[in-house]
C-alpha cells in the first residue's frame, strides 16, 4: 500500500531478458538516490512509476536495487522499458507514516496518454486521456494516479477520441512548481504513456451499484 507521495527519482540502469520469448518478463535495476536504500530490505515493496515492485537484490553502498517484472506487468504498464528512463519512487506505507496523498495500491488500471503538459501561470496544466473503462471512476475533485503521484482532477471530458481514433476520458490536472521538480513528470511530453490508477474508493463504490448494494439508513451501531 502507498500514499502518492514520491520520495525519490530514480533511474532505470541496466533491462535484462528473463527469456528468449514474448512470454518472458525482464530484469530491471534501479539507481536510486543516494541514501535511498538505506531501511529497505530485501522482499520490501517499492512503487516505480505507480506499479508496485518487489525488490529482489539490493546493493545498499552503490544504492541500487533490481526487480523483476512479468510479461503481463510489462504489457499493462508503460514506462519500465526504456533504458536511463526517470522512474517516480515510492517505498510502501507504514501504519505509522501520515497519509498525504490517499489510499494507492500499486496496481495500475490503465495506460494514459499525455495530450498536453503545458505551463499555466506558476503551474502547470497536464491533460491525460485516460481509457473509456476508466471513465467511470474520475470525477471532478476527485484523486488519481498518475506514474505514482496522488492527483486532483481538475476537468473530466468524456468521449475524447485518441490518435488511433478510440475514445477515451480526458482528466485535466493543476501541477505545482514542487511536483514538477520533484517527480519524472517532468518529463513528461504530449504523447507519452503514463500509468493510471484510480482511487481505491471509487473502485468498491462501482462494485456495490453492480451489485445493487445501496447504504441503509437504518444500521445501528452495536452498544
């Protein structure tokens, strides 16, 4: 379990094949900053990019640590292919840390796409089509994750079509100064993929309406 909070910006170092074939996973090592790793152990979960990674080999003095990622993984995500690639880092919450952001599991729900990331007064404006089944799940306030980072949505436009000519749900979001600095959204272009999670809230509230599960306004506490 995460916050959104990135505490560190790493890097992707060294991509080995797990394998010959397309069913295979890779080997990822990350730079992490210095200092980083300094209370992670091995078996630790740490987030890349918004994806929760289990670390598999760390070496504390150089500060690097590896994590092997499946096919499947691979094909849900977007940005843990590219070789010196900033990757956002997250280590998993304790019960004792403070919630800052909100409540992110690691698991991403979908590949967006960056359609503008642009300065706007102090700030900055970034745009993301996000895939039509996520539509559901964004509202205007509303959090999402983007390559880890806790956001608020700002706009929600439903049926935006993409360059390939599917539509999608566009989600505009306000970027301080600080995040931007701070995070590899930085980074970010129009046309690059990022990765989408949507608030664990809204995910069980869609599971009760297609259940036709609705509060009862008569539960009583237990004495």
């Amino acid at each position: 379990m995460f916050t959104g909070i990135i505490t560190g910006v790493g890097r992707i170092a060294a991509i080995h094949d797990l394998g010959g074939s397309s069913s295979h996973g890779k080997r990822l090592g990350i730079a992490a900053p210095r200092g980083y790793l300094e209370d992670v152990g091995l078996g630790d979960s740490i987030a890349l990019n918004g994806a929760c990674m289990t670390v598999t080999a760390l070496d504390v003095a150089q500060a690097q640590f590896t994590i092997e990622i499946s096919a499947e993984s691979l094909a849900k995500t977007a940005g843990l292919t590219e070789q010196d690639a900033p990757v956002n880092l997250e280590k998993a919450l304790r019960a004792s840390d403070r919630l800052g952001g909100h409540i992110v599991s690691g698991h991403v729900d979908g590949v967006g796409q960056v359609t503008r990331f642009a300065p706007v007064g102090e700030s900055f404006e970034l745009r993301v089509l996000a895939p039509e089944a996520l539509a559901r799940f964004l509202a205007y306030k509303g959090s999402i994750t983007i390559n880890g980072v806790s956001l608020t949505v700002n706009t929600v436009d439903d049926g935006v079509s993409a360059a390939d000519g599917s539509k999608g749900c566009e989600v505009s979001i306000n970027l301080i100064p600080h995040t931007v600095e701070n995070t590899a959204l930085g980074h970010l272009r129009e046309g690059s993929r990022v990765n989408v999670e949507i608030d664990t809230v809204a995910r069980y509230v869609e599971r009760m309406l297609q259940a036709g599960v609705l509060p009862s306004p008569n539960i009583e506490s237990a004495p």
